[in-house]
C-alpha cells in the first residue's frame, strides 16, 4: 500500500467513527425529548400532599376538642383527657359500663327532626 492510500483509508475511517458518534448524539438527545414522564409521578405528589394533610387533620382530632355532634352534646376529647376519666370512673366497673352504654346509645340515636 502507497502512502496515499493509507491517507485514504484513514479519512475514511475516522469519517465513519464522526458519524456514529453524531447518530449517537442524536439518538441521546431524541430520547431525552420524546422519553414520556415517568407513571404516576404526578400522582405521587398528590397522594403525599393528601396524607401530610390527613396526618394534620388525625392529629387535631386525638389532641384537641371539638364537636361530634353539636346537636346530640357529643363532643371529642383529647386521648390523654380521656383516659383521665376512664381511670377516674373504672373503680365501679358496673357504673362506668353503664355510663359507656348510655353514651353508645344516645350517640346511636336516630336523629329527631322538629
């Protein structure tokens, strides 16, 4: 092989390697603008935005009082509070199932339209 044909072979080569590697370029960036978001990614956010706010709204109602139903006079204590008073009335355990027992049932009352 003569000088010149060497030289040949060798643009002819590296033009091919150039080649392959803008198709390669090509290729990379094709995929990065047509690739899709990935499932459920958006839906993720929300369903964490929902939970942080459930948490919140959980832990009002174990720690704060409040109504259950105004119309009724239920309302909702906070856990510690009402473990106080468990253990201030379980002495007499027949009064306090009593007392448990007329709260289910007027909680579990049908409501009374006027």
């Amino acid at each position: 092989m003569n000088n010149e044909s060497k030289t040949g072979l060798g643009i002819y080569v590296i033009a091919a390697l150039g080649a392959l590697l803008i198709m390669a370029i090509l290729v990379g960036i094709t995929r990065k603008y047509t690739q899709p978001a990935p499932l459920g990614a958006d839906r993720a956010a929300l369903r964490t935005a929902a939970l942080i706010e459930l948490r919140g709204l959980e832990n009002k109602e174990l720690n704060e009082y409040g109504w259950v139903d105004q119309g009724k006079g239920i309302v909702r204590l906070p856990v510690e509070r009402s473990m106080q008073i468990v253990v201030q009335n379980g002495k007499d355990t027949a009064a306090l199932r009593a007392m448990i027992t007329n709260r289910v049932v007027k909680a579990t009352a049908p409501p009374v339209f006027e």
